[in-house]
C-alpha cells in the first residue's frame, strides 16, 4: 500500500503539477481574503473536478486506500452511534432535561491534514482548512453525512445499518467509481457524501484513518 501512495504522484504530468499549484494558490488567496470570501468557492469544486479526472484513471492503485478509509469511516460511524444512544438512553426519560429535546450527533473528518497523504507541501495544511470550511464546502455543514443523526421524543430510531446505507439492495454506493472494481466493496453512504456531493476529491479523504465526532442536546 505505501508503495502504491508513492505512484500517486506519478499520475500527475509536469503540466498537471503546474496547473494544480496555481489553482490552489488562487484558492488560497481568495480564501484568505474576506473582499473575496464569498465569490470564489467555486475554486474548490474544479481543483476536485480536475484532481479526480486523474486520480480516477487508475483506480486499482488507490484501491487498498478507498477500502481502509471505508471501513475506517464505517468504525467511527459505530462508535459515534453507539455513543449517541447511550446518552440519549440516559436523558430520554429524565425530567431534568425536560419534556422536548433533541440529540444531534455528526461525524467529521480529521482536523488535521492526514499524516497518510502521500503529497506534503508547505500549503497543505491551509487547503485542508478550506475545504473544512463548511462556507465554501457547502455540503459538509453536518460533516461526512448528508444529514446528522438526530434522536428525539416520537421520533422512530433508525437502525445502525439504514443510518450507513446498507440496508438496501445492493448495499454499496460506489456510484462515479469503477463498476467492476467496487462492485463488492460495500461502500457506506457515507463515502458516496463525500466524493459525489462535497468538493472533497477522492485523495483528498481517503487516507484519513481518524474522525472527529460531535454530539450536541437541544432542549426545548
């Protein structure tokens, strides 16, 4: 697998390297430029549309990596489940917390840039800031998911497997991907969030192996 995050970049021609150094440096320049904050966003989406146009060639070599980061997802997705229904478990029926609240829990990718990444340059860290930023990644407000987990009084609890998508047939979202070659990975529908709806492209995710979870009680 480390051999193959080495080849990743050699998908990348001179020219293609030229061209994703500059289009980053324009995304960071208008990010960080508060004149400029909110025109520009749309940056993102073509360094992602222009990032998988590549990467997407040689899908057998990032393999290994879509399916280590798909069941690491699946993992924190568990134990942030599991942590929401025990707490909500714990206050549902206590008086304390009065009579209408509400437990929302989400999912985010790591804070930090992936140590895993086979590219580190000086500007990594930045761009992962920016595609973080829920302003101009419009569809990661609530983080890996489209919609957060929500527990609340009268609402039906939805189980562990229809919260991930694998409680339809077939049970795996590999749309944009190699048909073939993912048909038997059972990719979460989480993993389908971020690489068909967010401005996240596929390399940008994948290596990260850690998640941070949210957990917030509303009370009414």
């Amino acid at each position: 697998m480390e051999e193959n995050r080495k080849n990743l970049l050699e998908f990348f021609s001179y020219h293609d390297k030229k061209h994703l150094v500059k289009l980053e440096q324009r995304i960071l320049q208008y990010y960080e430029d508060a004149d400029h904050y909110d025109r520009y966003s749309f940056l993102l989406k073509a360094r992602k549309n222009f990032i998988d146009g590549i990467v997407l060639e040689h899908q057998d070599v990032l393999l290994a990596d879509i399916i280590a980061f798909n069941e690491a997802l699946r993992l924190a997705l568990q134990k942030m489940y599991d942590h929401a229904h025990l707490v909500w478990a714990k206050i549902k029926n206590d008086s304390l917390f009065g009579s209408s609240k509400e437990l929302v829990a989400r999912c985010f990718l790591p804070s930090q840039y992936p140590a895993l990444h086979p590219v580190h340059r000086k500007n990594s860290d930045a761009l992962y800031g920016a595609l973080q930023d829920a302003g101009w990644n419009k569809f990661y407000e609530d983080g890996v998911s489209f919609m957060p987990l929500r527990l609340a009084e009268g609402m039906e609890a939805e189980t562990f497997d229809a919260y991930i998508g694998m409680d339809c047939p077939p049970p795996n979202w590999n749309e944009g991907l190699d048909q073939e070659l993912t048909k038997d990975l059972h990719l979460i529908l989480q993993f389908n969030h971020l690489f068909e709806y967010t401005n996240f492209a596929l390399t940008d995710f994948i290596y990260c192996r850690d998640f941070e979870s949210q957990t917030e009680i509303t009370l009414g």
